[in-house]
C-alpha cells in the first residue's frame, strides 16, 4: 500500500542525464529545484499551486 505522503510527490527526468527525479511538493514549492540521483541540479517551474 502506497503511503499517504505518495500523493504529494511530482517525478521529473533530470535534463542532463534523464534519470528519474521524485521529489515532494512541499520541497519543490520551497526550492524550486531538485538533484537527481547523479548529482545534477534539476531546476523546477513554479506550475504548482
């Protein structure tokens, strides 16, 4: 059974490497950005909301 926090992640693909890049809501709305499992620094839109 999925956790209830599952519903509150969005997945990006990094667009340097195209690794998959899950991050929560709450972090995106807060940074804007995301690192993906190799180290790159995925930027995020501000389309939440």
């Amino acid at each position: 059974m999925p956790s209830k926090d599952a519903d509150d992640e969005i997945e990006v693909r990094c667009p340097e490497c195209d690794a998959v890049v899950r991050v929560t809501v709450a972090e995106a709305e807060r940074t804007n950005k995301a690192k993906c499992p190799n180290g790159h620094e995925v930027p995020l839109a501000k389309a939440l909301g």
